[in-house]
C-alpha cells in the first residue's frame, strides 16, 4: 500500500483534559485509487489527513507514507518526506496572491531543490492538465475560484507525488463545477498512480470513489455511502 494509517490515536489540549480526535484509526490506500472520507463536521476528517500527511504526529500508531514508516523522521525528515512525496489540497485555495499560477507550481519545485527551468515546462503542462492552459500567467485575483481550486490541485502533483490528500476541495463551488473537480480528481489518480484520499461532505459524488470510508467520532467505519 502506499498509505498505511494503522492504530492511528492523536489528541489535542482541551483545557486541563485532552479530546480525542482521532481513536485507532487503520486505513490503507492502494496506488491509483481514491478513499473518499465522510462524515459529520468534527468528526476527525481534517486531522486524519493532517497526520496522513505528516503535518501532525499522533499520539500512539503507524503512519507509513511511500513505504517510508514517519515515526522515525524527525521534523526534517518529515517535511522532506512531504515536499517529495505528499501533495495536498487544502478546503480553501490558498495561493499567494502577488504569483502567477505557474509561478505557485514553480515554487514547490523549488522547495523540493528541483531546477527551476524544467520546472516552469512542467508546470504549464499541468495546468494544461486541470484545464488552465491560457491561465499560466494570471495571479490569482485573476482566476475564478474553481480555477483557483485547479490551480492548488495542479500544484499538489508538481513533485509527482506517491499520495494525494484532498480535503473538501468543493465546498467553496456550487454542484456542477464541484463534480467537474472531483472527475478531475478521479481521473488524475488514475493517469499517475497516486494513493488518493479526498474528505468530502458532498455525497452525491461518492459514486466516483473506489471505496468510502465513514468518520464518526474520531472512529473509522466502512460505509455504504
Ligand atoms: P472535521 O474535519 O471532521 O470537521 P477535525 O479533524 O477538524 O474534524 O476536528 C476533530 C476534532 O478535533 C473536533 O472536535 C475539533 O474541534 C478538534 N480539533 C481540530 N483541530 C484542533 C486543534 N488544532 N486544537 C484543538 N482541537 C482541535
Ligand atoms: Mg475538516
């Protein structure tokens, strides 16, 4: 597998006590496949991604991401391990604004000590990808949100990631535009191979995912969807 959550227990502060946000949590995601995790807000679903990708250690459990087991990194180690092998997609865009949309991409080539040159080649070819080939040179004001949420999706595979974590990516877009990023989503998985999962509270499209997963109260259970 090239996600393996296994036993996976994370509190917060709270207080003088702690809350249990995520208790014994095991998911394994295949390569080319899409998990899609539902469930009710507080549920767990942003911080079980946020430990799949390396943002926040657990308190207790395993997380091995590309066969690289993370609870031996220290926190170098881990976010080099992110940059490499980890692309996210957070629920709002968050570009910055005084970039060009290639110029978003560039910079996580950059952060993953890859040569500038190709890297601007690559990034126009993936904006191509998600639909954005005459945007590579708008900034971000310029764009409309779907655009926006493309634009965060094309940068999340800029380093050829082995795991894509999507968090809510159509919550800021109305039904159509919405199913058009997750079909984008699904198709993407499949052409590079990645072990996706994607939390969403839009249960109409869970008929595009491989398999859903359902949080409740920090527990992970199979559903029907
Ligand atoms: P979801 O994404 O399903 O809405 P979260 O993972 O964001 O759920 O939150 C799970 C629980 O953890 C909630 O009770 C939330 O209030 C709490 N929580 C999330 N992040 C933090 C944090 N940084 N500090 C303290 N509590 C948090
Ligand atoms: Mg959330």
């Amino acid at each position: 597998m090239t996600l393996d959550l296994s036993d996976v227990t994370l509190t917060y502060p709270d207080g003088d006590a702690r809350l249990t946000a995520l208790n014994g949590v095991s998911l394994s995601v295949p390569p080319g496949t899409v998990t899609a995790v539902i469930g009710p807000s507080g549920s767990g679903k942003s911080s079980l991604l946020a430990v799949a990708a390396t943002l926040i250690r657990p308190d207790r459990g395993r997380v091995v991401v590309a066969g690289v087991d993370t609870g031996g990194l220290d926190r170098a180690g881990a976010a080099a391990l992110r940059r490499a092998r980890i692309g996210i997609v957070f629920q709002q865009p968050n570009l910055i604004a005084s970039l060009t949309a290639a110029e978003q991409l560039q910079v996580m080539a950059h952060l993953a000590g890859r040569p500038v040159r190709p890297a601007r080649a690559r990034a126009e070819r993936l904006l191509a990808t998600v639909g954005l080939a005459g945007q590579v040179d708008r900034r971000p004001h310029q764009l409309s949100g779907g655009q926006r949420q493309r634009v965060t999706i094309a940068r999340a595979l800029m380093n050829d990631p082995a795991v894509l974590l999507v968090d809510e990516p159509t919550s800021a877009l109305d039904h159509d535009r919405g199913a058009a990023v997750l079909d984008l989503l699904v198709e993407l998985t499949r052409e590079r191979g990645t072990a996706t999962v994607l939390v969403t509270h839009d249960r109409g499209h869970l008929d595009r995912a491989d398999r859903v997963v359902e949080m409740v109260d920090g527990r992970l259970a199979v559903s029907t969807g």
